[in-house]
C-alpha cells in the first residue's frame, strides 16, 4: 500500500509504502472518539496499491506493468459494550487530514480492521458490505455453538458449501419448531430443550427379509419426545432405496 503525498513547492506527488497495520494504528485514536456509535469507522484518503495493467512496451509487445491504482481504505471497529454508551443507526466518516484536538492517544489497536476495495468513490458501502457479511459471521458462530458442531470443519470448497447448508438447515428446522410451539399454545420451548429433544434421536438398523425384498435393511428412528417425533413422520420419507448402477 501507498499514500500519496505532495512535494511543497514543486507540487510533484509521490507515492510513500505504508504498511496496513501503521495505518491502523495511525487513524485508531479517531475511533476511539466515536463513543456514541455501534461501529466506528474512518475513511483514509490518498491510498494507492500496485496493481496489474495490460500495456504494450517500447517494441509492440504486451506487457503487464504495476500502475498506482486509487482504492478505499476504511478502518473500522465495533465498540466493546463498555465503551458505548449511546447507540446510533451508523456512523459518521472523519478526515485523517483535517486537524482533530484528542486527548487521548490509545495505544491499543487491536479489534480494528481495514477494509480495502475498489470502490474510493463510495466508502460508506464498503462499510455497509463489511457489516452484512460480519452478521452472516456471527449468525454462522452461534448456529454452530448452539447446534453442538464446534469441532466440525471443513477445508474443501465444496464441502464448505455442504457444511453451510446442513448448518443452516438444522438451524431453520430448530426455528421453526420453536415458532411452532409458540403458536399451538403449548409450552414454550427454549432453543437449547428443542436441541437436545430432537437432536437425541436413537438409530436401530436391521436386516428384514421380505417376500418382495430380499436382503432389504430397515432402519427404525426413535426419539423419547413423542411432540417432536412427528416432524419425523410428517417430513422423513416412507421408504429409501439405494441400489448399485
């Protein structure tokens, strides 16, 4: 990364390398005066990066050559609940140039993020993207603490996706059931009971010797909660064949 710079009295710009973590440690007292906030940002001006640019060279060729480009480079953090007071729906982006009197210089930087992205023009939606996908993070971490699947992980893009949708899956089969308890007047379930009454399903597999079905296994689930038991019956299927093409 570079900031660009202007030479006093000649007026020529250079572009000086910073690294990411001095900018953030550099715009990290700006943040720490945004008390009234949920997120606290600040937008840097002036960044640059390298970036790759398809060009011809002095005898025709093609070449690729590494040109400044402009990128946003917002640094943002959310405030610890000791540190807001007030909340507000977001947050105002200050000027790192324009002279700020603060009192207090935190040493502390750690928490604060920086967010790069092509878009210079429009920092407020870098920020706006930033915080969607960091819901989509947390609603990930409590669904897989809350189902029990901590230690379940998965390094293939593929299985990733798999991994996301069982997730998900069990996750909106949870929520329902407990929207469903609300609104037949029964008693309340907490999400933790809904778990651990559904989720403790007993598995049994034998083989059964049939007229019409030889060598067939049957597979008989049970679970202590007869009120969740119909969800089996309601959703799983009668019958499942597998059969060798």
């Amino acid at each position: 990364m570079f900031r660009r710079v202007m030479e006093p009295g000649t007026g020529r710009e250079r572009f000086v390398p910073i690294r990411p973590k001095d900018l953030i440690r550099e715009v990290y007292p700006m943040l720490r005066v945004q008390t009234r906030v949920d997120i606290a940002s600040v937008a840097c001006e002036d960044i640059f990066m390298k970036m790759p640019k398809a060009s011809v060279n002095r005898w025709g060729q093609p070449c690729t050559k590494m040109k400044y480009t402009r990128i946003a480079a917002i640094v943002g953090k959310r405030m610890k609940p000791r540190d807001n007071k007030e909340d507000t729906e977001s947050s105002t982006f200050l000027n790192p140039n324009e002279p700020e009197e603060i009192t207090e210089v935190a040493a502390e930087y750690k928490g604060a993020y920086l967010l790069i992205s092509n878009r210079y023009d429009a920092p407020s939606e870098v920020m706006g993207a930033w915080l969607k996908r960091w819901r989509i993070e947390v609603l990930f971490r409590t669904a897989k603490q809350e189902l029990g699947m901590l230690n379940c992980h998965s390094s293939n893009e593929n299985h990733i996706h798999a991994h996301m949708t069982l997730l998900f899956t069990a996750e909106t089969l949870v929520r329902y059931i407990t929207w469903q308890q609300k609104t037949a007047g029964e008693e309340d379930c907490t999400h933790g009971q809904v778990i651990r009454n559904l989720l403790c399903i007993r598995c049994r597999t034998r083989q059964a010797t049939r007229k019409n079905e030889q060598d067939s296994i049957m597979i008989d689930l049970d679970t202590p909660a007869k009120k969740f038991a119909r969800l089996i019956r309601d959703f799983w299927p009668t019958k499942l064949e597998m059969r060798m093409v």
